[in-house]
C-alpha cells in the first residue's frame, strides 16, 4: 500500500496521474472509429502534423502554442481527407507527404531556433513533469466535447464507419461527419501529447481498440472496453513509469503490449479472426447495436 501511496505524495504525481488515465480513456475511446476505418496510420500521421505546428507557433506566439498546433493539426486532417477523396492520390500517400512534411518543418525549427516551451524530447516522448492545470482543463474539455459529438451523433458516425457509400446515399452528410471525426482525433492527440508524446500517441489510438475488438463482436462493448484499457494502461504506466525512471509515454505503450500480448494469448485463434483485416478499409464488422 505504501508503494501506491508514496507518489501521490506529489503534485506533479497527482496531475500526471489524471492526465494519464483521461489521455488513455479518451485515446482509447476515439481509437476505436479510427481503427475499424482502417484508418490507424492517420493518427501516427497526424500526431506528427501538429508536432510541426506545435513548433511553429512557439515562434510567433509561444503563448498560444496550444491552439497554434490544434488548428494546424485540424487543418492537416481535412487536406488529407479533401485530397484523398477528390484526386487520385490514395489517402495513405496524402498522410505521407502532408505529415512528414509538417513534421520535419517542426523539426527544422527547434533545430534552427530552439523551444520557448515545452522541451523538444518532453513533446516527442511525453513527460509528467510540468502539467499545468489548464492542461489538465483542456483534456477535461475535449474528453466532453467527443463525448457529446459521439452522443449525439452515435448513429451517423457509426454509419459512415461501416458503410460510407449507403450512408451518403441515405442523406447523410459523410464529409461533414468524416471532418468531425478529423476534429475530434485532432484535438485529442493535442490534449495527450503532454504524457504520451507524439511518437507514441498513435500506439494509443491503435493497441486498446485492439484489444477490445479481440474481445467482442459488439460495437457498443467495444467502445467502453477499450476506453476502460486505455485509461488503466495510463494508470498502471504511470505509476510504473515513476519507479522505472522512464518517460510516462513509454510506460503507458509498454503495459498495453504487455496486455495485448495476454489478451492475444487468451482468445488464441478467434481474437485474431476478429481482428483480421482492421488494417484495411473493408474491415471486419462487429455487431451494431439495434
């Protein structure tokens, strides 16, 4: 008992801590629309496109660099939906150029001109040293603003993640749905890169969906299970990571492989049929609550 009680002893503990578990119940909750699209490179791909406008605003106004790097990472999600969808490159390949370009600027730039803000490893591997309350208040916001776009648009967004083409043809406006779920990934990763860093993020958005999935047949199951794994491998990494003397972001990606692997040995044979294909844009479909 004393092990667990001794960090909370800290403020910085105690800040990592709620911005762990809300970081991984929110990655993990929006992870699960992005990998049954088949879609799982967009968010290594994006949490690389607000690294560049994490950079790039610092320079001009270090003060809104939080807002700076949202809407840029916003802005990067619809070019790469608008071009994919209205020319023939694939959307793979608009993730790849839009991406690692905004990437290497943001590298460039702190290379170039240094950080007025957070430091430069802190942004890439997460760290729990330094969380701010308004960090804190800004995950809060974002983990209820998804939660009411997903309340109030569940049908919709369930539509056009299984079928796009008949949801269109029934009336329903799929690229403003797919551009709200470009928003809602977006800020997401904003809010999370504080702990988990922008290179490990996607792992988030991918290995708790995963999981869920190799657990269940239901869309509705899969939701919470998944939001339930992610927000306790944010936990138990973050308490692990405290003793370890790793970066947070680290940890939290290490004890959900570590699961994975578990939950993949427990469901054997069908865990992985369930999860065949999630990495194409015909995925397997789960069963869709009446």
């Amino acid at each position: 008992m004393e092990t667990l009680l001794e960090p909370l002893g800290f403020a910085f503990f105690q800040k990592g801590l709620i911005v762990a578990t809300l970081s991984g119940a929110l990655l993990g909750f929006i992870g699960v629309y992005i990998v049954l699209r088949g879609m799982s490179y967009i968010g290594h791909g994006l949490s690389h496109a607000i690294f560049g406008g994490y950079a790039a605003t610092q320079l001009f106004a270090a003060q809104f660099y939080v807002l700076g790097a949202g809407l840029w990472g916003i802005a990067s999600a619809i070019a790469i939906t608008t071009v994919a969808r209205r020319s023939r490159i694939g959307a793979d390949a608009a993730i790849g150029v839009v991406t690692t370009a905004s990437f290497a600027l943001g590298v460039a730039l702190f290379s170039k001109f240094g950080s007025t803000g957070p430091a430069f490893d802190q942004a890439l591997f997460g760290s729990i040293l330094g969380i701010t309350n308004s960090q804190i208040i800004w995950l809060v916001v974002v983990c209820a603003f998804t939660a009411l776009v997903v309340f109030f648009r569940y049908r919709a967004l369930l539509f056009t993640t299984f079928d796009p083409d008949v949801a269109q043809a029934s009336g329903i406006k799929v690229a403003r749905i797919e551009a709200l779920l470009m928003i809602m990934l977006s800020l997401s990763i904003l809010v999370t890169l504080t702990v988990i860093g922008v290179t490990l993020v996607a792992a988030m958005l991918v290995i708790p969906a995963v999981i869920a999935r190799m657990l269940t047949d239901s869309f509705g199951r899969m939701l919470a299970i998944s939001t339930v794994v992610g927000s306790a491998c944010g936990l138990i990494g973050m308490y692990l990571s405290y003793y370890a003397g790793v970066p947070s972001g680290t940890m939290i990606v290490l004890v959900g492989a570590v699961v994975f692997l578990i939950v993949l040995g427990i469901t054997g044979v069908r865990g992985r049929r369930r999860t065949a294909g999630l990495d194409q844009h015909s995925a397997p479909r789960p069963k869709v609550p009446a």
